[in-house]
C-alpha cells in the first residue's frame, strides 16, 4: 500500500509541482534557453559583415607594394570572418551544452527538493540529490515508481550521461554515452570534404572541452526534446497525485474489483 503521507497529502503535493517546479523548468527550457540562444542568430551573415569590414580596413590602410594583390587582402579579410564564426559556433555550443547541464541539474534538484518538505519529516532524510539516490528513496519510502511516468527514462539515462560526460569528459557515462548517442560526438560544421575534416574515427576521439562548445555537440531539437521530457514528467506525476488523493474518501463497495484495488494500492502509476 502506497504512504499515507501521500494518499492524503496528494494535492498538496500535486499543486507544489505545478506552482513551484513546473514553472521554474518551463522557464528554463524555453524562454531562457532562447533568450540566450537569440544572441548567437545570423552567424553567416555576421561573419560576412566582419569579413568587408576587415577588407575595407586593410585597403584603407595597407601599403600597397607590387608583392602584395587585391586578392591576397581579400583571403586576409576572409580568414577574419571565419574565425569569428567558428569562434562564434563553439561559443553557442558551449551555451547549448551548459544548458542541458543546466537543465538535468535543476530537474535534479527539484525532485530533491520535494522530498525534503516538511510533510516527509518523519522518514528518513535523502542522503544526496543525485538522481538514482532520489529514485530510491521516493520507490522505497513513498512506493512512487518514476519509471512509470513517461520521461523518466530518457531524463534519468540518456539526459544524465550526456550531462556527466560535458561536465567531466571522458569516462564512464561518455563511453555509455558513444555507443547510445555516436551523433552526438561529430561536429555538423566539419565534412570529409571540407577545409576542416572531422575524423572517420570520431567515436573514439577523445573528448575536450565541451564546456568551450567541443567534442560534444548537442542540436537544439534535442535540447527541446530533453525539456518537454521533464515537463511530460512531472504534469503526469502530478495527475497521479490528485487521482490517488481523489481515491481517498471512496470506499471499496461503491468500486468495481479493478478499481476497489486500485485504490488500495494506488502505485503512482500510469493505467
């Protein structure tokens, strides 16, 4: 049988969800992630703008001798630009990497932070907000199955390895992580046919900075996905909150079998 410290605290709960968690994670997924992102909009164009102005600046000012060419200018001026893209490109990667740190973090620390209202003082406290830890503790001390609700997976697998390897680089959750994800690890501004040639065996290149927008390089559709993930989350744990809190007051003869049962067990569950 579930706790009663849920059964009859399920709005409670279901409304700290709704009023507290879910719009801190929505803000952070959408607004802020495309406040942020807007800044880095028109890399091509701006790249090109840098390129005349550097062109312009170097006509104006160059000392013109016989070994020097109107083209030879104009490659300089063009180098110019493409450093900025592609310092301007690694920049908004590292931005887009923070924020799926960013993003799994907060989520982390939300699902903590429910367990340590004061309605739960009673059972023992969570030791730490690491996600396996909170998965536990809720499952063993509430009888809350999180894999039940869809997101779960992919937050506590897929979202959780990618956040560990951009923070630490190679290892344990980036190796996982190659053999679930291999996209993830090849540049989209480099081509074999390129100038800048990305490695066949990109796979198995070490990792670098992802924190300076290398190595690892998340799309923003997935950044997306990782989102509507979390929220999908919680919006269904909330739901099963204020159906078992609903079950509370009904008894047992007024249910079919199926649902006389249900609301004895109310498992935090998707039906």
């Amino acid at each position: 049988m579930s706790s009663p410290l849920v059964i009859f605290n399920g709005y409670y709960l279901a409304t700290r969800i709704r009023v507290l968690s879910v719009p801190s994670l929505e803000m952070f997924s959408s607004a802020v992630s495309g406040d942020l992102l807007a800044g880095f909009s028109d890399l091509e164009k701006r790249a090109d703008e840098v390129s005349d102005a550097e062109y312009k600046r170097l006509v104006s000012s160059y000392s013109w001798d016989d070994s020097t060419s109107e083209e030879e200018l104009w490659e300089f001026a063009r180098e110019k630009g493409l450093s900025f893209f592609l310092m301007m490109s690694d920049f908004r990667q590292a931005t887009v990497n923070l924020l799926v740190v960013g993003l799994f973090h907060l989520f982390e620390q939300q699902l903590h932070h429910i367990a340590t209202d004061g309605l739960f003082s009673t059972l023992p406290p969570i030791k730490d907000a690491k996600i396996q830890t909170t998965e536990d503790w809720y499952r063993k001390h509430l009888e809350i199955d999180f894999q039940s609700y869809p997101g779960w997976d992919l937050i506590a697998n897929e979202l959780r390895l990618l956040a560990n390897a951009i923070k630490h680089g190679d290892g344990s959750s980036a190796a996982k992580l190659r053999e679930l994800k291999p996209e993830l690890f090849r540049s989209p501004y480099t081509s074999d046919d390129g100038i800048l040639r990305v490695a066949k065996n990109f796979a198995s290149m070490k990792i670098g900075m992802p924190l300076n927008g290398e190595s690892i390089y998340v799309p923003d559709e997935l950044l997306r996905r990782y989102g509507e993930s979390v929220l999908d989350f919680l919006e269904a744990w909330a739901a099963d909150l204020d159906r078992c809190a609903g079950n509370r007051g009904r008894t047992t003869e007024s249910l079919s079998p199926k649902q006389s049962a249900g609301s004895r067990r109310c498992w935090f569950s998707r039906q």
